[in-house]
C-alpha cells in the first residue's frame, strides 16, 4: 500500500520556526547594540549626567523592566533562588551587566566610531575564550582571521583621526577590557541561562550588578541630577529598556545557538553604529576607518569559516555551523 504524501509537513528547503527565532533574536540585538552606543555618546556630551550616573540608570531601568516581566511570567523561577544560585548569577553578570560602567566610561574619552571597531573584535575573543575552555581548536585559518582582525583595528584606531580633547588611548584601553569581558559572558553564560531561564538569570544580574553600580555612584557622593530634559530623560529610558531587550534577545538565542555564532552575527553591528555615529553625531570617517573596519570584519568572517574541530568533550553545538 503506497504511503501517502504529508501536505501538512515541512516543505523542501524551508527553515523551521525553532530556527529562525534564535535569527531574529540576533537581528533585534543588532538593531538595538547599533543604537545605544550613539545615544550613550549623545547623552554624555548634552546631559548633565556623568558615565557612572549613566550607566547605575541604565541599569536600574533595565532591573525594573525586567523584575516586572519576571514576576509575571517566572515568579517561581525567582522564588526557586538559592543564596548560591544568586552568588553564582552575581559572579556571572559583573562579566555581562557589571562591563557597562566600563563602557561608558571608555566612551566618554573616545568616539562612537572607535568604540564600533574595537567591539566588532568581539568574535575573536570569543573564538579565543572557546579555545581556552577547550571547547575549540585553533588552526591556521583561525590564526590569520585574528591577525588580519587586530591589525585592522590598530590601523583604524591609532591612524584615524584624533578628537580634540579625548585621550584615545585611554578610552580605548577602557572599551577593550568592556570587549573582553562581553566575551567572556557571551561563553559563560549558557549553561547558567538554560539551567535558571532568561527571565530570572537576567532579572538576578540586573539586580545585583545595580546595587554594586549604586554603591559606587554612593562612594563617588555624586548625587542624582533632578533638571534633567525631557530629551535626555527619554534617552535614560532607552538605554535601559533597550539594554535589558539586549540581554533577552541575547539569552534567547545563547540557548540555540553556539557562542561563536552569536558573535558572528556582531559583525553587522560596526557597520550600523558607525552609519548611525556619522549621521546622527557628524563623527568623521577616514579611509583608514574604512580600510581598519574592513579588515576587521574579514578576519572574524574568517575566523568563522576556518574549519574548527569541536573536541569530542564538548557539546555538539559549540561547534560552527556550515554557512
């Protein structure tokens, strides 16, 4: 008896739901990456407010979000929190939420532009942080993507134009650090986002990490400004919801997808926030910029297409996917 043809099933070549929702998740975390950094860099310039007070805003903000989503959706989760399930959460968002400070900070002593570069090695401290854990092997390829990444960002960053007033050595030192300590999350953080669930592992490290940050703003005895714009108020409010959507949307596809892949997807953001920088901020472009940022995102492109070998240890899907 001939089988009968299942018209309800997937059609030939068609990418199943479960899989394009991790996609998405990535373009929504690029759209929102590509605009925070200009308005962070606007609020700095044009609002009374200083990188700390900045940052402990944008992530208290980004704390209510998402302790009010979570008490709807994942109240249990919360209350299922032992004290060393909530140490080990606090440990892992200083790498993520605690970087923020950092990165503000590295900001307001260099330009957007500058800031898009250096972060768009992000893919390559990831792949070599994957290395380290033994969750990857280096080859040859690997080896020259890093190379041809890094020498393009010293081109763009120590020839590109110098900004009157902002010690760029200095500020790009600051955006490093914030770019390693990204990667570090992006490694970290699967596992303990699977075993907790997005809602209460980024609702804990929002709230630890706020009380560190506003302990120091305590420390430094700066007090919050009360005369702020209705403009630079809504850009504190931006900045902190757009931050929490970045961790969800984050999390969201750390749990399908390789940490490699997730920091593949992070080439686009260089592009987007230097448009953004040149349009919205008159930030200069230089054909050192140009030259720097495309032998950046070649090198992590090709750092992805370097045949890596997954080490029979870990996990299947640590490993890079085909293109």
């Amino acid at each position: 008896m001939p089988l009968q043809s299942d018209r309800s099933g997937p059609k030939p070549g068609a990418r199943p739901l479960s899989q394009l929702v991790p996609i998405l998740c990535l373009v929504g975390v690029i759209t929102l990456v590509s605009a925070i950094t200009p308005a962070i860099k606007y609020t700095l310039q044009h609002g009374a407010v200083d990188f700390l007070e900045l940052a402990s805003s944008r992530v208290v903000i980004g704390f209510l979000f998402l302790a009010g989503i979570t008490t709807w959706l994942d109240f249990r989760g919360l209350r299922a929190l032992r004290p060393r399930h909530i140490l080990q959460l606090t440990l892992l968002g200083m790498l993520g939420v605690g970087a923020y400070p950092i990165g503000a900070w590295g900001l307001a002593y260099t330009s957007v532009t500058h800031f898009a570069i250096i972060y768009s090695l992000l893919p390559t401290f990831t792949t070599l942080i994957s290395i380290g854990c033994g969750k990857d092997r280096i080859t040859v390829a690997t080896v020259s993507g890093l190379l041809l990444s890094w020498t393009g960002c010293l081109l763009a960053v120590t020839t590109g134009i110098s900004l009157p007033g902002m010690g760029l050595g200095f500020g790009d030192a600051l955006i490093l650090l914030f770019t390693v300590m990204m990667s570090c999350y992006l490694v970290l953080s699967p596992n303990i986002v699977k075993r907790f669930g997005v809602w209460t592992s980024n609702t804990t490290m929002f709230g630890t990490a706020s009380l560190v940050i506003l302990a120091g703003v305590a420390t430094r005895g700066t007090a919050p400004h009360a005369g702020l714009s209705f403009e630079v108020a809504g850009l504190l409010l931006f900045i902190g919801t757009a931050t929490a959507g970045v961790f969800l949307l984050r999390s969201r596809a750390l749990q399908s997808l390789s940490p490699a892949v997730v920091g593949t997807y992070h080439n686009l953001i260089p592009i987007c926030t230097i448009g953004l920088a040149y349009l919205w901020l008159s930030e200069s472009v230089t054909i050192y910029t140009l030259l720097g940022a495309i032998a950046v995102v070649a090198g992590t492109e090709l750092v992805r297409r370097a045949p890596v070998l997954t080490c029979p240890s870990a996990a299947p899907s640590l490993a890079l996917p085909h293109n």
